[in-house]
C-alpha cells in the first residue's frame, strides 16, 4: 500500500513507519521540511504546511493516510501552549482534508490520532467506543475538534476512524520513563488519591491496532486503542515498582503536582477506564494485554 503519514517523524510516527515498511509498504512522510531529510528505500518526505507546499502534486495515488501531527501535549498548559496544542491538531486534519478533496481517486482510509481525554475524566465510569464524555476539560475540548474536523473525510467518501490513545508504554519516550525515574532513585510511590485510572497500552500494541484500522474495512469511527486491562494509579505504581526491584512508599500529594505542572497535572490525578470494547469484537489479539506482561518486557 502507499500510505501518508503526518507526524512520521514523532515517538509514534517513527515505530509506525518502521512496522509498515517491514511489511512492504511504501511510507509517504509529510513534513515542514524535506530539504533536510533523506528518502530511503520505501520512505519518501513530502513537503507540506508551508505557505508554498502542496503535498497533493508529489503524491501517488494512496491507499491509506495517518494523521499523528500535533504539538505535544507535554508542556504547561499556558494560553499560549493551549492555543498551540489546538490550532496544530486542527490545521494538520484541515490541510489533509484539503488535499484529499483534491483527489481524483481517494485514500480508502483516514486514521486520525486523538486520545481517551475525549471522555473527559472519571474514578467510577467505565468508557467504550460507544460512551459520551463525563466532563469537560481543556484535552476533552481538543479531542473533541480534533475529531470534528478530521470527520469531513467522511464527506469525500473516506472511511475514517479516530485511535483514541491511552497512555503509551514504552521504555525511551513518552510517559513511562519520567514516571520510572523516582522509582529507580527510591523515591516511588502513589500520586495523588491513588484511585485514579491510567488506561495504558504498549507501543507495540499501539503499532498494530494503527495497522488492524487500515486494513479492517469494518473499523470505523472511534477506537480506543488501549488495553483491556486499565489499572489503578496504585496497583499500576505498585507493578511498576516490582518491575523495577523497588519499593512503592513515598506519596505525592495532588497539590504539589498540581503546584509543578499546572493544569497539565489533570493528565496525572484524573484519568478514564478505557475499554477497547470495538478493538476487541473486531478480533484484535493484544500481545501484551496485561501490565505485569508488558512492564516486564519492556523493563527486561
């Protein structure tokens, strides 16, 4: 398959582009800046969101396009962060929309990233595919536009499907090494109440699900890619802990979190139960379904 992939350079893009032209297929990465990058065998940079790119004349005719482009989420949520969190989310999926409308003949699908903060955050509900939001909070409000805006694909005739990610595991980017670190010095213990969910999921996991949506025609709309054993703060702490041969003691209290990171800090002390309800009827066989199993490969 040709497949484009915005943000194919990122934590996820990179793993993605990886698996996919190990199978064969042939990766379109869209980029501010291709002068700088080097076309490999099956890789090709594709220029775009420059006031001159126009990706539409440099690419084939596709099978598939992804969309993981956005400004990370992992900084103070200042205005001025938050203002950039939205508009990059929502200028990728509209210049996407922009190209395709273009298209004599149209991608088959259009996966586009978004995240289980679309439900908002709760310690009692438990969130499917088919669950409306519990609250709204600044990453609800992006989710939720995102996956608006990417949802005009399905005017051209795209199929389309929104991977609402969990907390991705993995053992050098993302979540998982700044929360392994106090555990490493000693220092580990339960954030906050402890009883707040952390729908998580291994990169690997997260790879395959991403490929399972392009090539299952019957996937469409919302899918949790997380896996079907969401944990506690302080069960998920305390396995951390045994996968590391250290102690799970010291507390943080909520309000220094609160205190370090802002508003951002919602990411840490609230969460969601995430249930991969549409991955599993689908038929998707998760290879590490339960955290013991992935903290252990990933900490091996």
């Amino acid at each position: 398959m040709n497949i484009a992939v915005a943000g194919g350079t990122g934590f996820i893009g990179s793993a993605l582009t990886g698996y996919l032209t190990g199978l064969g297929h042939h990766v379109y990465i869209l980029t501010r800046n291709s002068t700088s990058k080097q076309n490999k065998d099956l890789i090709t940079f594709v220029e775009w969101l420059q006031p001159e790119s126009r990706p539409e004349n440099h690419l084939p005719v596709l099978d598939a396009v992804v969309n993981l482009a956005g400004t990370s989420i992992n900084k103070r949520w200042t205005s001025e962060n938050k203002k950039s969190i939205l508009q990059s989310r929502l200028d990728a999926a509209r210049e996407i929309n922009r190209f395709i409308g273009l298209m004599d003949h149209k991608p088959g699908v259009l996966v586009n990233a978004s995240a289980v903060g679309w439900y908002g955050t709760s310690r009692t509900a438990e969130f499917t595919e088919e669950s409306s939001p519990a609250d709204r909070d600044f990453l609800q409000y992006v989710c939720e536009h995102w996956e608006k805006e990417a949802s005009r694909a399905r005017e051209e005739g795209v199929r389309t499907v929104y991977a609402r990610f969990g907390l991705i595991l993995d053992e050098s980017e993302g979540a998982l090494p700044l929360m392994m670190l106090p555990y490493k010095c000693f220092a580990g213990g339960p954030i906050g109440s402890g009883n707040q969910w952390y729908s998580w999921v291994h990169l690997q996991d997260v790879i395959q699900l991403l490929h399972f949506a392009l090539v299952h025609e019957n996937v469409e709309g919302p899918l949790n890619v997380t896996a079907p054993n969401p944990e506690q703060m302080k069960n998920f702490g305390k396995k951390l802990a045994a996968a590391l041969g250290r102690p799970h003691w010291a507390p943080v209290p909520a309000f220094f979190i609160r205190n370090l990171i802002g508003e951002m800090s919602l990411l840490i002390l609230k969460g969601q139960k995430a249930i991969p309800q549409k991955a599993l009827a689908h038929g998707y066989t998760f290879t590490y379904p339960t955290l013991d199993k992935a903290l252990d490969n990933i900490t091996s």
